[in-house]
C-alpha cells in the first residue's frame, strides 16, 4: 500500500510570514533600546477628570511591575519570569509570553505627573493620570445686563 504525501507549495511562505508576523509583534524597549520579549496590552480611556490606563499584567507581583515618569513621558514596564525553568524540557507546549517588556506613552500637558498613582489587582495595573485643574473642562456662567 502507498502513501499520498499531501505537498504544500506555499508552506514555508507561511512559515516565513509567521516569523515575521512575531518580529514585528515585539516592541522597543525604551528604557534599552532593545526588543521587548513580549508586548503587554492596555486599553486607555478618559474623562472630564483624569487619563486611565489599564494594563493585562497576569501572573505578575506588584514589585515585578515599574510605573516611571520622565520628561513628559510614562513608561510602564517589568519582567515576568518562567518559573519552572529547571524542568523545560518537560512541557509540550509553552505558548504564554515571559521576558521583558516595556511601553511607553507620550503625557499630555493636560495631566499632573506629580499626581499620577497606579495599583495592581488581580492581575490588572491601572495607572490613573488626573488632569490639572486649569484642564478641567468647566461652565462659564453668562451674565445678562
């Protein structure tokens, strides 16, 4: 009995995309200038008050994780570390991102840097960025004469 071998022509260009695909996927590090290991993702939203930041940290202590604040930029970043290291070649399959990462955001003028805080729950950074109070959006009450 024979066997069919089922040819791909177009197998390693997918495979290259793939590596590509990954490369571009990592980020500077901005505190190196090297790439980051992993690219951590955040939603930002804001309203009449203040910016806030919310980063997917799972797995990771709050001493993992740095907040900095410099030259009108803020720089979150961090290691997280793989911790059965010694027993690797034990796993099938390791698809959860570990290393080094950074990211960092431009500030607007709008914010206070020296009142900026930032927590870390259940896996989850928020970092609150308040608005100066010249910023804050306010009524003008009109005058009739």
């Amino acid at each position: 009995m024979s066997m069919l071998a089922h040819y791909d022509p177009f197998r390693s260009a997918r495979a290259l995309q793939h590596e590509i695909n990954r490369l571009f996927e990592r980020d500077l590090d901005d505190s190196t200038g090297q790439m980051a290991q992993w690219t951590m993702r955040v939603d930002i939203r804001e309203d009449e008050s203040q910016i806030v930041i919310t980063a997917d940290v799972p797995g990771m202590e709050q001493k993992d994780v740095h907040v900095n604040v410099d030259n009108g930029h803020l720089t979150i970043s961090g290691e997280r570390k793989f911790a059965d290291e010694s027993n690797l070649q034990s796993y099938h399959r390791v698809e959860r991102s570990y290393g080094r990462f950074s990211r960092s955001f431009q500030l607007p003028n709008t914010t206070d840097p020296n009142a900026i805080r930032a927590t870390c729950k259940n896996g989850v950074l928020e970092v609150v960025l308040p608005k100066r109070e010249e910023a804050k959006p306010r009524a003008i009450e009109v005058q009739v004469h």
